[in-house]
C-alpha cells in the first residue's frame, strides 16, 4: 500500500511539473515576411515576437539598415525591440583566400580549375568542372563562407 502511494504521488508531481513547463512556454509569432515590407538591405532576416518582444535577426554591411527595421517596429507599435542584426564589413581579399582554401582543400572538387574574386561581399568564380555535381559542391563551399553576400557562378564542363 504504501508503494502504490509514492507512486501516486510521484505520478501527481510529474502531471503537475509537465503542465506549469508547458504553460510556461512563451508562444513564438514569426514576423518575418512583415519585416520584409519594410525593404531594409539585410541578409538572412528573421524576426520574432516572444512575449511582446520582437526579436530582429540578420546581417547587413549598413548600421542605418538594421536601425531600418527597429523604427519600422516602432511604427507598428511595438514598444521592446531586441535588434540583433549584425553589421559586417566585406574584407574582398579575405573572402577571396578563404573562397580559395574552402574550394582547394574540399577533396569533391580535386580536377576542378577556378578563379575567385570578390567585390562588396560578391564572390564571382569561374572555371571548369569535371562533372556537373562539382557545380552544385562548389556553391555549397562558397555559402558556407561567413561574409558572403550572394555567389555569381560561370563554370564549364571540360
């Protein structure tokens, strides 16, 4: 009797601790595609209200775009903005050398002849492939570089 009584009243705590977590979850509004009206030049924007805050995300090589979003939040009446968007400068010589090393080292693309260059953040590569999947590694290497603000690729089957 008195094991089916802890039980019991292990089962009650349990029941009661599942339910105060799930009533303590802020619901999450994903405000996104709002934002995007507001036509501020920042990359990989996600914005978020949780709580009443809103919650703005990205990149952008411009401050006065990411204060861009936060008065157009205002706008709409929200009080607590949390912008998180972070401003980058383009380093092109960087961008290239790492463009580089990323393209040499990834062994899919051994045989593969390329030329980088970058301008504002812009990586342009052009050159020749073996195979037509090498097309679709190489652009998966170059956006994984941080920094990289869009890819124009011209690659040629030899």
């Amino acid at each position: 009797m008195k094991a089916l009584t802890i039980k019991a009243a292990v089962l009650a705590v349990v029941i009661l601790t599942t339910e105060a977590a799930f009533a303590a979850t802020p619901s999450t509004i994903d405000l996104t595609n709002t934002f995007r009206g507001a036509n501020a030049a920042v990359n990989q924007l996600q914005v978020y209200e949780v709580s009443g805050i809103v919650i703005i995300r990205g990149r952008t090589s411009d401050k006065a775009q990411a204060e861009l979003l936060s008065e157009y939040a205002r706008s709409l009446g929200y009080q607590r903005i949390a912008n998180l968007v972070a401003t980058t400068t383009h380093d092109d010589a960087t961008l290239t050398r790492r463009a580089e090393r990323e393209l040499t080292v990834h062994r899919a693309l051994d045989g593969c002849r390329f030329r980088v260059r970058s301008e504002q953040g812009v990586l342009h590569l052009a050159g020749q492939v073996r195979h037509e999947l090498q097309k679709d590694v190489a652009m998966q290497v170059l956006r994984s570089i941080d920094g990289v603000q869009s890819i124009d690729m011209k690659l040629d089957k030899f």
